[in-house]
C-alpha cells in the first residue's frame, strides 16, 4: 500500500518515496506477470522515472495482462468503452487495488466536491453493470462518485438511448432534496440534459444545487461546436447559483487516478501518480513543450496498467497554479495524429 496515500493529494510530493515504491510495483510486476517481463526484460532499478517500463495503451486490447502474487485474488474485469475498430481493452482488477484505487479517486474527488453527501443521479442504465464479473468504463467512472452519493439513481432505461429517461420517478427523486450529484459521459449529458429532458422535469429542477460531473466525450460536441464555457453555462442554467460543472479525465487503464479540470483550467497530478511528456517520434522526455502523455500511479497491483503511454498530447505547466493546488500540472491539446477515437477519453 502506497505511503503516499495517506497525505493530502495536492501537495509537494517527496520523490525519492515515489520512486522507491515505482521500483517495489515494477519489480512485483516483473516477477508476476511472463508478458511483461518478456516486454522488459533488460529493466533494471533506477531512480529516474523517465526510465521505467511502460506499455502503450493499444496493447490492452490484444494482451489481457495478469499479475500472479501471493494474497492477489482477481475478480472482474473492466472493459473500455467501443471504439472505432470495436475492440476493448480489458483490465483485470484485484480486491488491493480496488481498494487502493476507492481511496485514491475519493481524495480527489473531495477536493473539487467537498465531502457533502447527496442523491446521485447516473445519466446511464443499471444495466451497465455487467454480470459475469464485467463492468464497463462508464459505469465504472460514475461509481467512483459513490462515496459522495446518499443513494444512487440511474436515469436511462437504456443506456444507449437518452430518451429513455424515468422521468415521473427523477421527479419524485427531485422534490425530496435540494442538493444533487449527477454524473454523466460529456455528450450523453448535454444530450439528456439540453435535449431530452421533458419541460416538467426542469420546473422540478429549478433553484436546486447541482453538482455535475463529467468525463470524455468532447469529440462529437466539438463538432457541433459546442465550447466548453457554453456547456457549463447552458447546463446549470436555471439551477441554484453554487451549482458547479467538473470535468475530469481518466483511463479505464489507470484506474483509480482521474484529472478534474481546476478553477483555473489546468489538471492536477496526485502526490501518488506522475505524468511524463514524451517525444512521439523519438520518446525522449520533455519539459514544457508538446508530447504524447504517459500516466503512472502507484495503485495497480493485479496487472501492470500502472505506467500507460497514452495516445493524448500535452504539456506539463510550470510554477504555482492560482487554485492553490501544489505540485505538477498539465493541460491537453489534442490527440496524436490518426489515433484512433476512444470512447472513454477522447478530448
């Protein structure tokens, strides 16, 4: 378990303690898991980051990578969202590093929501939650809003359609409180909340405090040409003037670490991860210039998902953010060219 874990997220990070539980995770990798030792079997310890093993986030959907360890019991599986070529990647999960990764999205989450507990509403269907030991990524990212949640209410009958709203019972839902969480994929809320919400339903909404959350899905808004301040201010029009919108990012192949975007636009790095910027072309590191995204935690224990090269393009942003947040930051630009187009965290 990451000592890491027990400090506030956003504060300045100790390195030589970051570095000396990548080198205990990486080695327990390289002893549990054949696939990854083969991929790296040259590592060796070091105490610069830049230089630990790594997998591109494409190799999740050809190799369903396990770690075998005394005391790891896997259970289920989490599957990406589709994809153009239809193909997820699948990550096994363990009962430590669930645990490990509750804790980790709970202390970020708390610090861009605070603590209140409240009614969640989940722009999805209860069918999403996959029997058979499968969840998928969307489920999987409104359920790490669940230890903010009073109790959790999902909208959609079907959860591919935002016409299948249980309206009568969100509005029955609606008159017992004042205060709500609601969670939704970026487009499925603009579509459900601008589109397909029924007039009664945002009478009943009207003045309540909302807090939404949000997470991918920017693509198709784009090219409807909706901007991001436009998204904010259409959706918590109407509502209490303390209702807020969070963006956040996050790979079903970093579970457990997700990124809001803070007051001042930028995405914060937990004390328990890292984000390197490499050259596409050559993989070198850099500093304060453009490069594809390599997220790393400390939190993966049953399959090495711990250290993914991303297909997203970004910076890291020097100095003090104005939100008062400490530690490293990054903003995103855009996709490396011809990647292909996720559904789990497209920008």
């Amino acid at each position: 378990m990451s000592s890491l874990l027990n400090l506030s997220p956003y504060e300045e990070r100790q390195d030589e303690i970051f570095v000396k539980e990548l080198v205990e995770l990486t080695a327990h990798h390289i002893a549990g898991c054949r696939e990854y030792a083969q991929i790296w079997s040259n590592w060796r310890p070091s105490d610069n980051v830049t230089s630990f093993p790594f997998l591109h986030v494409g190799t999740f959907k050809s190799i369903r990578f396990k770690t075998d360890a005394a005391g790891l019991k896997h259970q289920r599986v989490l599957k990406s969202s589709a994809t153009s070529t239809g193909v997820s990647s699948q990550i096994l999960l363990d009962q430590r590093s669930v645990e490990l990764q509750s804790r980790s999205s709970s202390a970020i989450l708390a610090s861009f929501l605070g603590t209140e507990r409240r009614p969640l509403i989940v722009l999805d269907g209860a069918g999403g939650l996959r029997a058979g030991g499968e969840v998928t990524a969307r489920i999987a990212a409104a359920l790490t809003l669940k230890p903010f949640a009073s109790d959790i209410f999902f909208l959609l009958r079907d959860s591919a359609d935002p016409k299948t709203g249980k309206w009568d019972e969100l509005i029955r839902l609606v008159e017992k409180h004042d205060s709500f969480l609601v969670y939704g994929f970026t487009y499925m809320l603009w579509t459900t909340w601008m589109h397909e919400m029924p007039p009664k339903v945002l009478r009943a909404l009207r003045g309540k405090r909302i807090q939404f959350v949000h997470s991918g899905g920017w693509k198709k808004l784009e090219r409807d040409r909706i901007t991001r301040e436009e998204f904010n201010k259409s959706i918590i029009a109407g509502l209490d003037p303390d209702s807020r919108v969070t963006d956040f990012y996050g790979l079903v192949e970093q579970v457990g670490v997700i990124y809001p975007l803070c007051e001042a636009g930028f995405r914060h790095i937990p004390i328990w991860a890292d984000v390197i910027v490499r050259d596409p072309w050559t993989l070198d590191s850099l500093e304060s210039r453009d490069g594809q995204l390599q997220l790393i935690n400390l939190l993966a224990w049953g399959a090495p998902y711990h250290n993914v090269l991303t297909e997203d393009v970004g910076r890291t942003i020097p100095g003090i953010c104005v939100c008062g947040r400490k530690g490293k930051r990054f903003e995103f630009v855009g996709r490396v060219p011809k990647a292909e187009v996720r559904g789990c965290a497209n920008v």
